[in-house]
C-alpha cells in the first residue's frame, strides 16, 4: 500500500524536519519503503514550505506526491493552496491555533499544535513535533516507537526530553479526537 | 572514512560520502542551488579524512582548482548547477586534453541562464559531452536514486582514473535533495590512475591496448610539461603538425569510444518481448519503470532502457532495439538524448518532452503510449 503524506505550512515552522522524521521512522525503524522530498522557494523563513513523504511496503517509483491521503497543514494559505489535492475520504489534521475555519473537505482533525507548543512547553518551536504525534495516533502509518526514535536522532542534542514531552502531548491530542 | 551502514540520506550527501568513499581529499566549489549541500557537507568531512575544501571565487576557479589538485596527485571533484557548470567548460576541456582524471558533478536545475534554481530538469545533457570547444570525448552517468548517488560518484571516480578523462555525474534537483534509505557498505572497490617511471621521455605515450597514458605527479620528480596545447607524446607543444594533433585527438576520442562496451551500464527492464521500448534516465526514469508495469497490466508490451551512463552513448544496443520496437524518449528537455537515439535509430522515434521543474508522471506516459499507432 503506498500512503502519500503532505506536510505544508510557512519556512520556520518546522515543515521539511517533520517530513525527514515521518519518513525516517517509516524506513530505518518500521522497516518499509520511505522517499521523502520537499518543493521550496527562494525564502527560507516565511515564505510557503511544503514537504511531501511517500510510505510503501513496495519499492516507491515515482518519487512526488500528486493526491496526498493525509495533509498535515499549518498554516491558512497553505489549507487554501493544497486542500483540493487531497483524497476524496483523505484525512487533514490541521493546527487550529493558527487556521480557524475547518477544511472543506476529508476527515478533518483539529490540533491546536502551536498554542500548546507555547502555553505547555513555552516553545512554539516544537509545534511541528506535536503535529508528528498526533499523525501518528490518528493515522497509525508509524508505529510510536519508530516516530519516537527518529524524533529523538533528529533533533538537536539537549532538546531530547523538550521533543520527547511535544510527541507524546500530540499522541495523546490524537488519542482525543480518535475517542 | 566515509558512513558506512543502513542511512536514511539526501541524494546530494550521499554523493558527498560516494566522493569519500571513492578517495577523494580535494573539493573546490562555488555553492548554487540545488547543489549546495553536496560543497556544505564536504566542507566539513573532509578535513576529517585529511582532506581539503575550498570554496573558490567561482566556477572558473574550482575547476581550476580541482585539475591541479589532480596533478598534486590527490582525487578532487567539484559540484555545480547550470549557470556554474557553462563557467566551467574552459577547463573541462582544458583536463580532456591534458587527461587528468577529475570528477564534476551537475545537479541540475531549468535554464537557460539562472532559470529555475529550486526545480528539476536535464537540459545540460548535450553540454556534458560537447559543451568545451574541440573534439574531445568524455563519460557522463546519470543517477535516479539516493543510493546511485553514492555508487555512480565512485563509479566516476574509477572511470575517470582508469580513463584519465573529466568524468560528469549527471544528477537531477529531484535526486540530489530526495531523501531515501541507501545502505553503504564498508568498503568499495577503487582505482587510481597508475603512475610512469620517473624520468622516462615520453609521458603521453599511451599502452597501446587501452590507449590511456600512465600518470604523474607534480613535485615528486616528475619532470613532466602538462600543457592545453596540442602535443607530442613527450607532452612538448607541436601546434603546427597536423599529424601529431590528429594523432593527439583522435585517440583523446577513442580511447573512450574503444573502450564503450567496458563502460557504459544501462538497465533493461521487460525489453526480450517489449514491442514499446521507453528510453528514460535519471529520476524520469522511475516514472518510466513505473508507466511500463502499469502498461503491462493494461496488455501492452512495453519495456524500458534505461541509461545509467549517458556518455559513450550505447549506440550498438539502440540500433538492435530500433529494429524490432518502436521507441519513446522521455527526457526533462526538448530533445537532447532524442537526438542520439533518432542518430542510433533511423526510424521515427517518439518523443514525450516535460519541462517547466516537475517530473513525467507515470499516468502521463501511460496514456502517451497508449495513443501510438
């Protein structure tokens, strides 16, 4: 089964680590096929990210994401930029700290990811970790102890517990939704 | 030493680590998009494999650099994107014609001119092979995985030592900046360019089988001239003998054309039945692998060559295919490797260019295949 996966929000939150995280749990610690890859602008702070991560039990050919089955979405220009490229039944899980109206379609879920950032962990940084956690208890395309694994191996040293508390806080946001 | 290991990697670091692997020490370069992390990430390994980087004013420099870095007898590369890469055609002819083994490495983007610094394409395809003035031969390879990235970067290496010829990794802003899991092993085969007697007189006589010369090494008592104009096999200036150059030349041509069936690779997928054959390399040809499964599904014989080397062209094989298939082209450009084939070919040969920074999809193909009669 391929899963196709689209992270996208502004350059600065995160956006390309998230995708290197998801796709090196799926392929170093889950086993499977993962190819990730990212479309950028010149600005490297601000401007549109986007960053894209296909996960298959099969080798992974075409490299691109066209119709992601999940978007994970930051930002408001980017839910308008990218939401009809989703998959019909795909699912959105969406920061609503920053975006306030629910996407227009596919099962959407509301993860206040950057104002618990701020207000639990006092760094709005780690955001997209929260978001990383949530994706992984809605969707299950990574097991815990991979995503976990790889959050610990890709962020900076002495961030360990800090990323490790913004994991399982969005493991337990998803567990919310899913109840 | 180089990583070693199952990795998760970009396609531009594991050319990097490739080039460490492969004994390179010396790297100069002017970092341009989407090549910059192959120079960001040497400049910090490499002075811990007791290597050298430089970033040099521009292109013109690193190329430079990199030919005398050779010549000190160190393995050196570079690493560009398009606008670099026109800057340094000067030289690249300049070490085809005094046969010093260098690797360069294009990761390219759209063009012409600074074009589209953050999107794919493969429109420097026919400037690799003829881009410096002169006849002169060289030997290209096109990678279409992260894993390729680090392989065909030592494979460029032991050519261009074995060959003593400028040697191109060919690569696509989709391969350099992907990431997949690649598995690098300890250790990999190498070659380095054997070295001459000291003192002999005629350096630049080549063994007559493989027609490369044997190599030096400046300061360690060589008494060797090394010089871009035409010369005799002492490696003396000989402008005015017309004999001597086309001597010089022809064989700067042919020991890599006689020896092609040694170097080229190419892969070949479904083609023993394949009444369709698809000619893709670098990342389109995923897409194109991928197009041809789903035309098998779909009862179509199709299969698909694919080029890992671009240069010496393989121009044998393509005759053979073009007399029982009809052939599709699909390159990011307008028609670069089009023209080799249709020149291999003498049919028609079908053509699905994509330009504008986004790869062929395999949909795309499918239904291009599809539509031929």
């Amino acid at each position: 089964m391929r899963v196709e996966v689209r992270f996208s929000g502004f350059g600065g939150q995160g956006i390309v680590t998230a995708g290197i995280i998801l796709a090196r749990a799926a392929s170093i610690h889950d086993g499977k096929n993962a190819v990730q890859t990212q479309s950028y602008g010149p600005e490297a702070r601000g401007g549109a990210s986007r960053s894209e991560v296909i996960i298959s039990d099969e080798e992974i050919l075409y490299p691109k994401v066209l119709n992601p089955d999940i978007f994970v979405v930051m930002s408001g220009q980017a839910m308008q930029k990218y939401i009809r490229d989703l998959k019909k039944d795909g699912t959105v899980i969406y920061d609503s700290s920053l975006i306030k109206t629910p996407p227009e379609r596919g099962k959407a879920f509301a993860v206040p990811a950057t104002l618990l950032a701020k207000r639990e962990l006092g760094k709005t940084i780690v955001a997209n970790i929260i978001m990383l956690g949530a994706l992984t208890s809605i969707t299950g395309i990574v097991s815990r102890e991979a995503i976990e694994k790889a959050v610990l191996e890709s962020v900076p040293k002495g961030t360990e517990e800090l990323n490790k508390k913004a994991l399982h806080m969005g493991f337990e946001q998803g567990d919310g939704l899913l109840r | 030493m180089h990583m070693a290991g199952v990795r998760f990697l970009q396609g531009n670091i594991a050319c990097a680590e490739g080039a460490i692997a492969a004994g390179c020490r010396f790297f100069a370069g002017y970092p341009i998009t989407p090549s910059t992390e192959v120079a960001e990430w040497l400049a910090q390994r490499l002075p811990k494999v007791g290597g050298v980087f430089i970033q040099m004013e521009d292109e013109i420099g690193s190329i430079s650099a990199i030919i005398g870095a050779r010549w000190a007898g160190v393995k050196a590369m570079t690493a560009t994107s398009g606008p670099g890469f026109s800057l340094m055609m000067e030289n690249i002819g300049f070490a085809a014609m005094t046969e010093t083994p260098i690797v360069i490495v294009n990761v390219q983007r759209g063009g012409p001119s600074t074009g589209q610094p953050t999107m794919p394409a493969s429109g420097d395809i026919m400037q690799a092979r003829f881009g410096s003035h002169g006849d002169y031969a060289i030997i290209a390879l096109s990678p279409n995985s992260v894993q390729e990235m680090f392989d065909l970067t030592v494979e460029a290496f032991n050519l261009s030592e074995r060959y003593r010829v400028p040697t191109f990794l060919m690569a696509d802003e989709i391969v350099g900046h992907m990431r997949e899991k690649v598995v690098l092993p300890e250790e990999v085969e190498t070659f380095t360019a054997p070295l001459s007697k000291k003192g002999a007189r005629y350096y630049f006589k080549p063994d007559p089988k493989t027609l490369v010369p044997k190599m030096q090494v400046f300061g360690r008592g060589y008494n060797v001239h090394v010089t871009g104009l035409t010369h005799d096999e002492r490696g003396y200036p000989a402008t005015n003998d017309a004999k001597v150059h086309a001597r010089l030349v022809r064989r700067l041509v042919e020991k890599i054309e006689k020896n092609a069936d040694k170097i080229i690779k190419v892969e070949e997928h479904h083609l023993d039945d394949a009444e369709v054959v698809l000619i893709a390399y670098g990342a389109v040809s995923r897409s194109a692998l991928a197009a041809v499964r789903e035309l098998r599904k779909r009862g179509i014989k199709a299969g698909l060559l694919r080029l890992v080397t671009l240069f010496p062209f393989p121009e044998k094989l393509l005759a053979k295919l073009a007399r029982r298939a009809k052939l599709v082209v699909l390159e990011m450009n307008l028609g670069q490797i089009l023209r080799e084939v249709q020149r291999c070919a003498k049919r028609d040969v079908h053509f699905l260019p994509k330009i504008g920074g986004e790869l062929h999809t395999p949909r795309e193909i499918v239904k291009f295949v599809e539509a031929l009669k």
